[in-house]
C-alpha cells in the first residue's frame, strides 16, 4: 500500500522497558521471578527506522521517504537511492524466502526494523563508542527485527515464536525480534543486523558481571533484552538522571533485592 510521505508510521516497533522505568517495575519483576531464557543483542546509538515492501521507509514515527528517491533526508543524513534499493531488493528476498518455507500462497507485508546510525553520540569527535573502529558509520543500517503484516487467519511460524501480536489504531501486525534462525536468514539475504551476544536464562544473564562492565567502561551504549517466546523487550543501559520519586526508588530497591537473591 503506498503511503504518503508525512503520514503517520502504521506499524510502530513497541517500546523497550528498562530495569528502572518507571510504571513498568512489576513487569520486570514477573520477567525476573518467571526467569526465562531471553536472547541478549548489543543496543546501538542510532534512530529507530522501519523499511516495507510495499516501497516506504519510515522513521520511529513519520513516513520519511519511498522507493525510487533520489536521496532521502533524516536526522541531518543523506540516504542515496542505489544504498537504499540494495535493502529493498535484500528484502524482497528475505519475503521469497519466508514464502517459500513458511507462507506458501500467503500474500503479506514485510517490515524490517533497525537502527540508523547518526551523526551524534557515538559517532561525534570523541567516538564515545568507538564505532570508527567497529567499521560502523553514521548512515549504516543495522536490523533489529522483522514485522509481517499477515491475512487475520495466518499465524506465526515456530521459528518465530519469539513474535509478539501488535494492535494499535486499527492495525494488527506481529513483530519478531532477533532470533538466531531469523539472524541466519538475514546473513543468507545480505542484510545487516545486529548479532545475538547470549541466549540464556534472565538469572545468568544478570549474574554476568561483563554485560555492566560494558556498559559502565561506555564500550557500548547497552544491551536490549528480547525474550524467546513473546515475553517483550527490556532494555539494559545506565541511568542518566537521579530518579526523585521516592515510591519509584523503593521499588528499584525491590528489584535489586531479588536480583541480590536471584545470584545466591
């Protein structure tokens, strides 16, 4: 369906909670007593940015740009047309792929959701990242997951049982976050894509203390944390501001208290 530059994103991948969002702590608390096993991908500093095979490209919240432009203009970037067609042929091969092995006859949509990496942070005079020495430059795209829009009576395949069902303003949509069979069809497909650092339990992965010093020696932004059957997506990153609320603090405390217990 073509879409109008301008118009609203129909498709918005869900917002990450964090350890220490506030209104979000008894969810994380039912993440960390349930202790299931999430996958763990390193979060980039960059802009949410959402492709679709029906020729639109959109930022977190705008319809930015379509198949065919010259160049498209985000963020103070220039996207070229010969980089951006390379995507959209990658992912229509992504879509045959998908067709062929799991939705035969089934005519949907494609979104491929990522980061594009800006002028900022990161990639500013000091590389608080270091992302120059990654060989990751501002305009690099990096997926972070699929959407697929399907037929209200197709389902997700196994493989994708990481998916979770989005509804919102009339739309339904399922997004699939990284899994190692989805991360092994965008290596087949050419597409770039953040790699999968650890699968495991939420107690290991919190017992592991290189995940903060990471994050703590500013060698990366964080970690997003996606569970591998529906769960949703956390995020693990330091905090920026003092928190005031103390009813807010008294509840982190909690938290850090069962995280305490959970690394007896």
């Amino acid at each position: 369906m073509k879409r109008a530059v301008g118009g609203n994103n129909p498709y918005l991948w869900p917002k990450t909670i964090g350890f220490h969002t506030q209104g979000a702590l008894d969810q994380v608390l039912r993440h960390l007593r349930e202790d299931k096993v999430w996958c763990v991908t390193e979060k980039y500093d960059g802009s949410n940015v959402c492709l679709s095979t029906d020729g639109w490209i959109a930022s977190r919240h705008k319809i930015i740009g379509e198949r065919g432009m010259e160049t498209c203009k985000f963020q103070g970037l220039t996207l070229l047309k010969v980089h951006l067609e390379a995507l959209f042929k990658d992912m229509e091969s992504l879509k045959d792929k998908l067709k062929l092995e799991h939705f035969n006859g089934v005519e949907f949509e494609l979104l491929l959701y990522g980061e594009l990496l800006l002028r900022g942070t990161g990639n500013s005079a000091k590389d608080v990242y270091k992302y120059r020495e990654k060989n990751r430059d501002p305009g690099d795209f990096f997926c972070f997951g699929i959407g697929l829009v399907l037929p209200e009576n197709v389902q997700l395949p196994v493989v994708f049982q990481n998916g979770m069902l989005k509804r919102e303003g009339g739309k339904t949509w399922f997004v699939v976050p990284l899994n190692l069979y989805l991360t092994e069809l965008l290596t087949e497909c050419d597409i770039p894509h953040i790699e999968i650092c650890a699968v495991e339990t939420l107690s290991d992965i919190l017992a592991d203390d290189k995940w903060f010093c990471n994050i703590a020696e500013k060698k990366l932004e964080g970690y997003v944390l996606s569970g591998t059957n529906g769960e949703g997506l956390l995020k693990l990153k330091g905090v920026e501001t003092t928190l005031d609320n103390e009813k807010h603090r008294d509840r982190i405390v909690q938290v850090v208290e069962l995280l305490k217990k959970l690394n007896l």
